[in-house]
C-alpha cells in the first residue's frame, strides 16, 4: 500500500494505469489526521515542497516516536504548530545541499536551513541535545564526500545517514 497525498494519487493514477498489475494500492492520507499501519500511528505532516505535494510524517510505535521529513522545505505555521505536541526520540531529516551553499531551494533543506529547522525543534521542545539527528536524502550538489560531510555535520552531533544505518532509542 502507498500512502501520500490527493496529489501523489493523481500522479500514480496518471503514470501507472493499472496499481493491481504491479501489486500495489494506493490510500490517500491528509494532514495533520492521524491513520494506522500494521503496529505504526502514523500522523502526516504538511512540508513544503510544492502545492499539496509532500507529507512528512511522526511515526509512534512501541512507546517511541520519530519524524521522517524529507521533501520537507522550511514548515509552514500549520506543521510547526502540530508538531510543537510531540517529542521526538530520533529525527531522519533531509538535506538536499548538505555542503557550504546559501541558495535558497524552496521545497528542500540548505545545511544552514536544517540548523534552523533543528534550532526551532529544540526550542518547542520537540528534541533535546542528546536526540539523534540523522541527514538523508542527500544530492550530490553539496559538493561533498561522504567524510567531509561527517566532518561538517559531527561538531552539531548530528549523524549522516547511509544505507543500513541502525539506531538505538
């Protein structure tokens, strides 16, 4: 089952004619309302990544809570006054240009931008020092190595993902 927005419906019914051929449905979720997979509480979030696009999502499961947030942009008041309700035990956040860069990209995150974005999560109380903080969903237009970006995210504590990463909360 995929799970997204009326948007994300729209565009899987207009490149896939037929979801049941390829093994797969689809079910429209919106913001901010609360749905249920297998074991997972799942509550989207609105991002910022295009009109109606992106959700990003708290997952609650056996006493723990985590955001996934990638396609995020910078939240719009609605997601920053939802989220301000939970308290997270690890965040996965995306960083499009994850590498010295000013540009302004809208529907992704800026290195400078994602210190922002963790900077309000602190400050609502969402996070604290010690919760982990893990980068994703990472362009090569950051310019970097894998080590160089450990180099620049580890005085921040936060920790660059890679496939098979596991953490412990």
């Amino acid at each position: 089952t995929l799970y997204g927005s009326a948007t994300v419906g729209e565009a899987l019914s207009a490149n896939i004619s037929d979801l049941k051929r390829v093994k797969a449905t689809f079910q429209e979720v919106r913001p901010f309302e609360d749905f249920r997979v297998g074991q997972l509480d799942v509550f989207p979030l609105l991002a910022a990544h295009g009109p109606g696009t992106a959700l990003n999502y708290v997952v609650r499961a056996r006493g723990r809570t985590v955001l996934l947030a990638w396609d995020t942009g910078w939240w719009p008041d609605a997601t920053w006054e939802a989220v301000a309700s939970f308290r997270f035990d690890a965040v996965f956040m995306e960083c499009t240009v994850l590498g010295p860069s000013d540009a302004a990209l809208g529907g992704h995150l800026t290195f400078p931008v994602l210190l922002k974005m963790r900077e309000r999560l602190r400050a609502l109380g969402c996070i604290q020092d010690s919760t982990p903080y893990v980068v994703l969903h990472i362009g090569d237009n950051g310019g970097l190595t894998y080590a160089e970006a450990c180099d620049l995210t580890k005085p921040h504590g936060i920790i660059v993902g890679y496939d098979g990463l596991q953490l412990k909360v």
